[in-house]
C-alpha cells in the first residue's frame, strides 16, 4: 500500500528540522510562511533567529513592523513578513493568542492561502486537509499520472480531492510531511532518484510517465532600475516604501524604473544620458533636491519571484535642496556604518557594499 510504504521511509529518512522538534502551531506557521518559494537550507538560519527574536505569538504580535522587518532582512518576498506580523496581531486580539486549527478560519488570516492553510491545518493540528505545494504536486502527477486527463485549468481543485481521500486516517501530519519529504528528496524536478523511492512500485513515472515531457516555467520579467546613492556629509538618503509592492515597509535608496523594452538600438551613451536625467528629475520632483551624478558604480542582478532586475547605481552628491526635505519618518540620511540598524532588502544590500569608504582625514599638526 502506497501510504504504508511511505510512512514507513519517512519514519527513517525524514530531515531532523527545528519545528520539526514539536507541533508548536507558532513554530509551524512561521516556518510555512518562511519556506514559501524558499529552499529550507536558506531558511534555516532565518528561523532560528527569528524565534529568539520573537519566541511566542504574542511577541511577534506586540512587536514593531520594523523589529519583524529587521529580522527577515535578506530572506526576501517580504510581503510574507508583513502578512505574518499581520496574522498574529489578528490571532492575538479575535482569536486569544490561539491560532485557528481549521482551514477555513487560517485562510480568514493575512497571508493565508490554500497551501498554506492546509499546511498549519495538517502539520499543527492533525487535520485531514491537503497541503499542495511544488513537490506534492509533482509526486502525484508522477505517481498518478493525472497530467494525462486532467485540465490545467481543474487541476488544483482535483489534486485536493485527491489527496483528500489517500490521507490515512489519524496521520494528515505525518502524511503531509512525508510527501513534501519525498518531493524534496527523492522525486525532484529533473533526474529524479527513482531506485530510492519507497513507492516506485505504485508509480506510472516508472513505466514511462512523464519522462521527457517539458512544463512551461514562469515567466520572468526583466527590468532595469537605476539608483541614486545621495550622499551629503558622509550620510546618504535612504526611504521607507509605504503601502503595498515588492519593497513595500523596506528602506531603499531612490529608484527609477527604466522601460529596457526598445532600447537595444539605442547607444550606451545616449541611455545613460536618459537614465541620468530620469534620476535627477525623481530625485527633484520627489525629494526636492539637487544633485551632481559623480559616477557610477558596477551593476548589480538581483531575482526576486518573477522579476530580474539590473540595478546601475550611480553615486551623486547634493547641490542644493531646492526646498526642505519633506519631515517625514520614512526619509532619513544614514551614514553607511549605520545600515545595519534598518530592514533593507538583500537587492538594496548589494548597492550598499559598492559605497567606497571615506578617504582618511589628513593628519594635523599640533
């Protein structure tokens, strides 16, 4: 039987992971939270700091934005860091502190989606509901061969019921946990370990499957962002994004977008002059300031989920503020030692180490 054989490998080759230790519904959903579109050798660390930060739900729920920011800076896809912080103070006021075992309430919540919900349901509280992420998915279409009838378009829907019906009854969390395991182990995207798996008798992929067959991956869209590292008397401007967007709640340095689409028959010079011009109006129009461009610095790729971006900062100096900066608690000039204190994201990070340190005072005599 399919369940009994993958219940027996997982008992002896599941990974020895922290919130793995107990079936602390807190240690589960934030590591769910944390391992979305995340490998766990990346989270690892992660989580382990974050619960010496915030070692209960009512500390998570009572701490600052910027302490939670703080501690997942650069882990990335921070909107999952705000929707957690969200979730728990929602937990802490209409729930007492307890967090809802049923998928129905958790996908009430902030962040909540179908996996994730099923996840917490299952993992934390033994509830038969299904947890469908990448590698869950990919088992059963490979043991079950479901690509061959079932729409794209349905696919989701009847992978749930599927699953539904083959969780063993008293045993949703182990079961849940054994199919991610075998997903991350033994049945990965390409070239998988097919000798190892425990259920290879009960799986079409063996008798030949899907072998060959190509998925259509995501598509990822390309931009180009120049950024303005504006320094004024050893201190440089950084601001805090509001509202929602990929660095939302994160201090960055000025960004402009720039529309890579048509430019490639356009000279080196004559986009640089453009970009250049780009940033200093932003940087007037938005700031009130200024500036001299110095230079630039080395570009810099960052990925985020579905984005590659090209970074090309340049180092500017202020001329003169045309008006007073706006007083606001999201723009502050921040000299390089300081960085550390504030969330900035892994992309803003890698601009921060291209600063060149001050040239040394010259000695005085006396």
């Amino acid at each position: 039987m399919l369940q009994r054989s993958l219940l027996r490998w997982y008992a002896g080759h599941q990974r020895n992971l922290p919130w793995r230790k107990k079936r602390d519904p807190y240690w589960i959903m934030v590591s769910e939270f944390m391992l979305q579109q995340t490998r766990v050798e990346t989270v690892l660390p992660y989580f382990e700091r974050f619960l010496k930060l915030f070692p209960t739900l009512p500390s998570l729920a009572q701490a600052s934005l910027h302490k939670v920011l703080k501690a997942w800076a650069g882990l990335g896809y921070y909107a999952r860091a705000r929707h957690l912080h969200q979730a728990a103070k929602i937990i802490w006021r209409n729930f007492a502190g307890k967090i809802p075992s049923t998928k129905k309430k958790l996908l009430s919540l902030p962040g909540f989606g179908p996996y994730t919900a099923g996840a917490v349901a299952s993992l934390a509280f033994n509830r038969p509901e299904p947890a469908l992420d990448g590698n869950v998915r990919r088992v059963l279409l490979r043991v079950h061969g479901l690509w061959k009838s079932v729409p794209r378009n349905r696919l989701e829907k009847i992978l749930e019921k599927f699953i539904k019906k083959f969780i063993p009854a008293g045993r949703a969390s182990d079961f849940n946990q054994a199919l991610m395991e075998l997903g991350a182990l033994i049945c990965i995207p390409s070239q998988p370990r097919c000798p190892s798996c425990p259920v290879k008798n009960f799986c079409s992929y063996q008798r030949g499957g899907d072998k060959g067959k190509k998925r259509s991956g995501k598509k990822i869209r390309k931009e180009v962002w120049t950024v303005a590292l504006v320094e004024q008397e050893g201190r440089f401007l950084l601001h805090r994004q509001e509202g929602k967007g990929l660095l939302a709640g994160l201090w960055q340095f000025p960004i402009v977008r720039v529309n890579k689409k048509g430019d490639a028959g356009e000279l080196k010079k004559v986009k640089e002059l453009k970009e250049r011009k780009a940033l200093r109006r932003m940087l007037q129009e938005k700031f009130g300031l200024r500036i001299k461009i110095k230079g630039s610095l080395p570009p810099q790729d960052h990925s985020f989920t579905h984005i590659q971006v090209t970074m090309k900062p340049f180092l500017c100096s202020v001329v003169r503020l045309s008006s007073a900066l706006p007083v606001s608690k999201n723009v502050r000039w921040i000299k390089p030692v300081n960085f550390s204190r504030y969330p900035i994201s892994k992309a803003m990070s890698k601009i921060a180490a291209l600063i060149p340190d001050p040239p040394p005072r010259e000695a005085t005599s006396g």
